[in-house]
C-alpha cells in the first residue's frame, strides 16, 4: 500500500504593505546595502537584494540618484534635531555647558556603523551626499558656535565666520568625528569615556579660540619719568 505524501505546507501569506510603508523598507534596506557594499552596485543588485523586480523598484524611485536623496534624508537629515540649534544658542548657560551637551548627543547620532560607513563610501564615490552634509555642519552648527565663541571673547557680531575662524572649528569638529571612525570602522582602541573625550576636545578648542582670535587688551602706557629740574652751574 502506497503512503499518501504529506500535505504541502500553506506557504504563510506576506503581509501587503502600503506604498508608504514599502518606500520605508525600501530605503531602510537600501542603506543596509549601501552602507555594507557602497554605492557601486547597480540597480540590479539594489532590487534583488531587496527581493523585488527592477521594475517596481523604479516605480518608488525613477532613477538611483533619487534613492541615494531619500536615504541622505532619512540618515542624515531626520536624525538632526531642531532643538540643538536652540541649545547652542541658549546664553543663559555656560558655552562649555551647551558645547558638552550638544556634542553628546550629536555623536549619540552619528557614532554608528551605518552612518559613517555610507559618510565615507559616499565620499570616495564622490558623491554629494558628503557636499550636502558639510553644508548642513557648517551653517546650522559650526557658524552658530564661532558666533557664540565671538560674544564669549568680547569680539563684535558679524555676519558670518572668517575663514581662519571657520578652519579652527573644522580641526575641532573632525577630531571628534574621527574618534567615532577610529573606534566603529578601524575598530582601534580609543579612550572609552566619550564625554570625556569631548570635554577635553572642548577645553583645548575654547582656550585657542580665545587665545587666537579674541582682541589683544590695548598697552597700558608706561608712567613718564619725573622731570628733573634743571642743574645750576657752579663757579
């Protein structure tokens, strides 16, 4: 007597997703693959990967550039809170307060595997990903501190930083930023007391800034010596 074969199992129904919630998964995978690959696959790859056609995916995104846009979004712009503009700008407080702060919570973002993967592959790629977020740090966030740095020192308002003024805050800034290269993509061994590390980083750029940039106290004039009274001749 023959065995009856076993019944096939139901392949479990995939739940349909909305046209927003697929253009969600599709850059949330797409940073996924661009973040482990960098941007040198192709269209293909992209939608095998995402286990869809090409052509559905071109329905979502007309062209890779656009979902190249919609992930600089998500990774980098979403992420950027509104308030940390606030905060810098916040003179109620201490500025070493408000830098220690914002830059705790700014690398809190930052400091992922995923994030400074695709900063550094986009980078390399020549991209504008890099161009756009440089933007993004310089005016919403290095302009706004050499402007607190300026009223700190007693310095007059101006309109926009000079450029030696620009250059110290970018040396300032990358070196924190290179703290979270060195530590999730060389893996190498770093100080682990982040705030700490900031901390030190913020007394170093604080005292330069002031020492470089603030205005020299005008020369006191040295006391005129007494006038002697004229000697009379003898003889």
């Amino acid at each position: 007597m023959r065995r009856k074969a076993p019944p096939k199992r139901a392949r479990a129904k995939q739940k349909r997703l909305s046209p927003d919630d697929r253009r969600k998964d599709f850059v949330a995978k797409a940073t996924e693959f661009f973040s482990e690959q960098g941007f040198d696959g192709g269209t293909r790859d992209l939608a095998r990967r995402l286990g869809v056609t090409q052509p559905l995916l071109y329905r979502y995104f007309p062209s890779k550039d656009d979902l190249i846009k919609e992930v600089y979004r998500t990774v980098y712009l979403e992420p950027f809170d509104p308030g940390w503009e606030k905060l810098l700008a916040d003179r109620s407080r201490p500025i070493r307060d408000r830098l220690q702060e914002f830059y705790n919570a700014y690398t809190d973002v930052i400091f992922t595997r995923k994030w400074l993967r695709i900063y550094l592959y986009s980078g390399l790629k020549g991209l504008d990903i890099n161009r756009w977020y440089v933007g993004v740090v310089r005016d919403k966030i290095l302009s706004r501190i050499i402007r607190e740095c300026r009223h700190e020192a007693g310095l007059p308002v101006q309109s926009k930083p000079t450029p030696p003024e620009l250059e110290m805050a970018w040396v300032f800034h990358s070196g924190i930023f290179y703290y979270g290269v060195r530590k999730y993509i060389y893996e190498s061994p770093v100080l682990e007391d982040k705030e700490q590390m900031i901390g030190d980083a913020l007394d170093a750029f604080l005292a330069g800034f002031e020492r470089v940039f603030a205005a020299p106290a005008a020369p006191r004039r040295a006391p005129a010596a007494p006038r002697r009274a004229p000697m009379k001749a003898v003889g």
